[in-house]
C-alpha cells in the first residue's frame, strides 16, 4: 500500500521511520516532509495546509492510507474531506479536533464533565479582561488564546504590567491573529509535568509508555517556551496507579463527554498533565502526536504502527496487542540560535554522517544539491535508546559533540 504523512517535522520524520519499518507499507510519500524524510520516503512539495492539493495528490498516486502529523490540518478538516473523497485517512475529525483547536471548549468540556483542570475565566473582550485583572492580585497567572497559535499562544504572567501587555498584544494588536478573538485567563498550576499519549477507536484507549518534555528554551527550566527541546521515556514519576488514575478520572471522562456532546474522538489523543499537590489536573490536548514526544515513543514500539492505524480507522483497536520495548528512550533537540524568537535559516549542517548508535530525526532541514541545510527553529532531534534514560541521553550528547551548524543551541539538562 501506498502511505502519505502530512508534515514536515521531526515528529513527521519519526512517523515514516517507523512506518518503512511495516512490511505492508509499499511506498512512502511526506508532504512537505524534509531533509531527513527523503532518506526513507519522497517528498512532494506540497505545504501541510493545503488541503485540496494533498487530495489531489492522494488521488492522482493511489494512496492508501494518509497519516496527519500537525494540527492546522485536522482542525481544518482534513479528515472530513478526505472522508467524503473516499480515502482512507487517519486522525480526528474536524467536530473532534476542536479540542485542540479552541482552549474555550476544552476547558468548558473539562468543567462540565469535572475533569480535574486549572480554574478559569473566558473573555471575549480586552476591556472585561481587564477588569477582571484589576480585581485579580494572585500572581502569576496563565493567559491562552483560544485558538491554535503555533504552540506560542500560552503566556505565564508574573505582575500586572505583563498581563496588560499579554491582554493588548493577543486581543487587540492580534499577534496570534483570530486564534485571539477569545482568551483564557486561568489559574497558575506548578509541579512537574506528564505526556499521555493515547491510541483512540470508537470503544478502546490504549495508552502509550509514557514521556516527559522539556517546553522551555534555557536549562533548570528557564526563558521563553518553546515547542520542546527534548523529551525522555518512561517518565520517571509515572507508575501503574498514577495511569489508573489518570485513565478512569481523566482519559475515559473527556472521551465520554466528547461521545455525549457528539463528537466522538478517534486517532492519537494527546493529554498534557500537571502532576500538582492536589493531584493530576490536564494542562491541555493535542489531538495528534506530541513533538518531541514522539520521538522517544516510536522507537520503544514493538508493534507495527501501520496495523495500528488501520485497527483504529476500523474500530477494532481492541484486536491488536500493543507491544512496547521495556528500554528507556531520550531525545535532544538542535536549534537555531535565537530560537523561539527570530533565528537564521541556510546553515550548512555537519557530521551527520558520523553519528553512531543514535537516530536523528530531522525537523527544520532541506536539502540543497545534496547537502543539508538548517530551515527552522528545532532543527534535529537526536534519540538513543538503552537500558536507562541516563545511558541513551550519554549516547545522545556523545553524538551532538559530532553535529555542527553555525547557532548550534541546546538544553545541556534534559532528564534532569
């Protein structure tokens, strides 16, 4: 069968990887993919929104299974269309994916079906926000767009000055465009965090090993948010009665609510968890594969993620017998220098070829006559796998020491 992947990141790179590993896939195609995507598939240059091209291509070369990675297209209503043109495709549905799509209706969805989560207030309007800060002396505070905003759209407000400044540049100088025309203003909920990724069907969660991500840009967990710069699996806070917890107070009531409300979920279900001193409350959904998450979730999976797919689109998830290595996996992620903020593009990019017993999986890189080229933010992410997440992250730096572009920045500190 003929299999397309929707993205261009590492998150996509890891996906084909592990699907070339099928003996059912016959060929793969990654729109737009990148530099490390064309080593196992072809890439079509297509961008990751354009959704009538990609159905006009999945019609054009027999497709027989389309696989989204981001969010943007899922949101869009990729699926639905896709659907209504008679191809196979996987991931959420438009109604569905909403929970990614509007942090509005996630927490409304939380509140209504007392889903542990964050205390929160919705505005509508940059005047009523105001006020309601004006009579709002807990600092800090949490400020989200209520649309999707390239994992930008989460501000953490320390005093009344930032929070003014948060409200006018989401609301009214739209920095984040329509994703601000409603915001969130919550409660600031600290402690350590968890990555559940689940497999999803009309009847069956599958819950994945578990990861933890590292969202900030500077070690000890300092400066801006980023889109993560690293990730280990199995977390090591994470044991058989926190997943209980987690699936019969968290997982099994949103997907319920989601049922009750009509818009029943199917696909890969992302939850992001605050481990807090009043126990586990939901910091967000994705509604598709976390980035870098996924790349220490793949390589820990026995089972042939292709069967995996199809098993879901069909809702027969329960037949398959999900596998999981039991070695520890750890991913760091390569950016470019100013990364999240403005960073330069073009830098030649060396020593990939010398890498040894880790995988790299591209995420902002082209190939330009042959030779790669750094064209994003989170550049690479280099995973290992053994026997502990201390081992594979020795492995990991081992390997970065052998990587070069000009800006070269990373976290010296992930799994800690």
């Amino acid at each position: 069968m003929n299999v397309l992947v929707i993205g261009g990141g590492g998150r996509e790179h890891a996906i084909v990887w592990k699907l070339a590993q099928s003996s059912k896939v016959d060929r793969i195609y990654c729109a737009p993919g990148n530099a490390g995507t064309a080593q196992v598939a072809e890439n079509v240059a297509i961008s990751d929104d354009d959704i009538p091209a990609l159905l006009a291509f999945a019609k054009e070369n027999s497709i027989g299974l389309t696989v989204v990675g981001p969010e943007v297209p899922l949101v869009n209503g990729i699926v639905d269309q896709f659907e209504v043109a008679g191809i196979r495709i996987f991931g959420p549905n438009a109604n569905a994916a909403i929970l990614e799509g509007s942090k509005v209706f996630t927490k409304e969805l939380l509140a209504k079906y007392n889903i542990p989560t964050a205390e929160y207030q919705r505005f509508q309007d940059a005047n009523t926000a105001r006020e309601y800060l004006e009579s709002n002396t807990v600092y800090p505070i949490v400020i989200k767009a209520d649309g999707l905003a390239a994992g930008k759209g989460v501000l953490i407000i320390s005093n009344a000055e930032e929070a003014e400044q948060g409200i006018r540049e989401i609301m009214e100088d739209r920095v984040f465009g329509d994703a601000g025309d409603e915001i969130i203003i919550e409660e600031f909920m600290t402690g350590p965090e968890l990555s559940l990724l689940c497999f999803v069907d009309a009847e069956t969660i599958v819950p994945m090993v578990s990861a933890k991500d590292y969202k900030r840009i500077g070690e000890g967990d300092t400066g801006l948010n980023t889109g993560g710069m690293g990730a280990i699996s199995p977390n090591p806070l994470y044991d058989n009665e926190l997943e209980d917890y987690c699936i019969f107070n968290i997982l099994e009531p949103t997907l319920t609510g989601m049922r009750e409300e009509g818009r029943p979920f199917k696909g890969i279900l992302y939850c992001g968890i605050m481990l807090t001193e009043d126990g586990p409350r939901v910091l967000e959904y994705n509604v598709r594969f976390g980035d870098p998450e996924t790349q220490v979730i793949l390589p820990r999976l026995d089972t042939d993620l292709f069967e995996i797919f199809n098993a879901i689109i069909d809702d027969r998830l329960a037949e398959v017998d999900v596998m999981w290595d039991k070695q520890s996996c750890a991913t760091v992620v390569l950016a470019s220098g100013g990364y999240p903020e403005s960073y330069p593009k073009g830098k030649a990019i060396s020593g990939l070829d010398t890498v040894d017993s880790s995988t790299v999986f591209h995420a902002g890189t082209q190939l330009i006559e042959g030779k790669t080229f750094t064209s994003g933010g989170r550049v690479l992410t280099v995973t290992s796998k053994a026997s502990t997440v201390k081992e594979a992250l020795e492995t990991s730096y081992a390997n970065i020491n052998k990587i070069e572009f000009a800006g070269k920045t990373f976290r010296k500190d992930i799994g800690s």
